[in-house]
C-alpha cells in the first residue's frame, strides 16, 4: 500500500470506535502518525493495539473533547512534540434521542458542546498551528441529520447543521492560508 501521508501527523477526536477508529487506521496505513483521543480508555487500547498491530504509528489520550483547554493544549502540544500538525479529524459525537417535550437543555447543550463548540476550539487552534505552516487539512464529520430533520433528534440534527455551516466558514478563511476544511455527511 502507497504512503501518500508518510511523516504527517493528525488527531483523529472520537477516534477509538465507529469512523474515527476506521479512520485513524486508514491514516496510519497510508503513513501518518495518529493521535487519537477519546473517553473511554478501553476503547482507546483496542484502538492502538490494532493499529499497531497493522504497523501504524498510534498515540492515545484520554479526552474529553469539552474539556476545551484540555482539548486546545493538545492541539498545540502535538504540533510541538512532533514539529508539526498536517490534519485535524474533527469526529467526536454526542446525541440524545428525545422528543422535544422531553429533552432537557442540558441535553441540548452537551450536543452542542460536544458537535459544535468542540469542533470550533479544535479548527481554531489547528488553523492557527497550520497558517504558520502554511498548509493543512481540517475534516469534520457532520451527519446526514443535520442537513435533513429527524424525529427525536432535535439537539443533535440541529449541532450537526451548526457543524456543516461552520466548515464553510472555516474553509473561506482557511483557503487563502492553504488550509482545506472540509465536512463528510455520513448517513
């Protein structure tokens, strides 16, 4: 297998199960360092343990991504211990399945933490990382619910559409520094 991403280095949030553990191996197959973060410490060891096993390059840290100094230090600590920071996989999710008249705001704003207001402390302090290099990649994983209503989903279809139109936004400043944001739509 070709190594288009050999000596690159990314953080994949979210990256211990489901599309972020999918995606983490994949980089690491193709060559790029991989940071995961996710809560849970179980999942973060299986995580590692195949991709090492796969002969990838894999970092772990226990994080929860709403922790935003937690999160923003280590945006800009890996960019210092490896020298560098190509790519940000913006992939952590909450979501809580309720109707309106029994969602509760603090359910409402755990979705937005974790889909939207995670999403922006992470780009804001990769893009600054990326400017000075003057190159970068920012994927955030949106949903297919946040471009169409779901029933019962109303905190979380409503964080994923905050997510989409912030990556616009993103990508236009981004552009002229050489930085691509981008968001996938899964679902």
């Amino acid at each position: 297998m070709s190594k288009p991403f050999d000596g690159q280095v990314a953080i994949v949030t979210g990256g211990s199960d489901g599309i972020g553990r999918a995606t983490s191996k994949m980089l690491a197959e193709r060559g790029a360092t991989v940071i995961i973060c996710a809560r849970r410490e179980e999942k973060l060891a299986e995580a590692k343990q195949e991709i090492e096993a796969a002969g990838g390059t894999v970092e772990t840290v226990s994080l929860d991504v709403t922790d935003f100094e937690a999160f923003r230090n280590l945006v800009k600590d890996v960019a210092k211990r490896h020298g560098r920071l190509d790519m940000l996989v913006n992939n952590a999710m909450s979501t809580h399945y309720a109707p309106l008249a029994k969602l509760t705001l603090d359910q409402w704003h755990k979705d937005f933490a974790v889909n939207a207001d995670a999403v922006f402390v992470g780009t804001k302090a990769a893009m600054e990382i990326m400017s000075a290099q003057g190159k970068g990649s920012i994927v955030n994983v949106s949903s297919s619910c946040g471009i169409r209503a779901a029933t019962n989903m109303a905190s979380y279809s409503a964080s994923k559409a905050a997510l989409t139109h912030f990556t616009a936004c993103a990508a236009m400043e981004g552009a002229r520094k050489g930085i691509r944001v981008n968001a996938i739509v899964p679902g």
